[in-house]
C-alpha cells in the first residue's frame, strides 16, 4: 500500500490511477493523517438477473403516483 499527500496525488493523479487501476491501493493523506484510499474499481462482468429475490418493493411502488406529484415531475 502506497501513501501520499495530497499535493503529491495532484501532481502525480495519472500514474496513480494507472497503479490503482494495476491493483495497487493508494492512500491519499493531509498533515500525514489518512484522508481516502484509491483503490480499483472491480470490472467483472455484470450478469442480468444477479440481485432476483435479494430486492423487495413494497406494493405501493407498483401503484400510480397521483396527477399532483406527476405535475410537480413534468415542471
């Protein structure tokens, strides 16, 4: 795991995404305290159908939205 400061990741933002992207974990910090970590972001495929019966919708999602909320939409 890689630190920098911020001024550092500013300069150096290309070759940081370029290692992150390699599967290098970056941690970006203020004064020497950690601030946010830069890390790879998983491309593996998506498959259709992968959250079926993980997601619940209450009925009411289902029904119509009344004609004074779909006016406020069209505005």
């Amino acid at each position: 795991m890689l630190t920098v400061s911020v001024a550092d990741a500013k300069a150096r933002l290309s070759r940081l995404l370029d290692a992150a992207a390699a599967g290098e974990e970056i941690v970006i910090a203020r004064h020497g305290k950690p601030l946010a970590r830069l890390v790879p972001i998983d491309q593996g495929p998506r498959r259709p159908g992968a959250l079926a019966g993980k997601i619940k919708f209450d009925e009411r999602f289902f029904e119509p939205l009344p004609d004074e909320e779909l006016d406020a939409w069209n505005r």
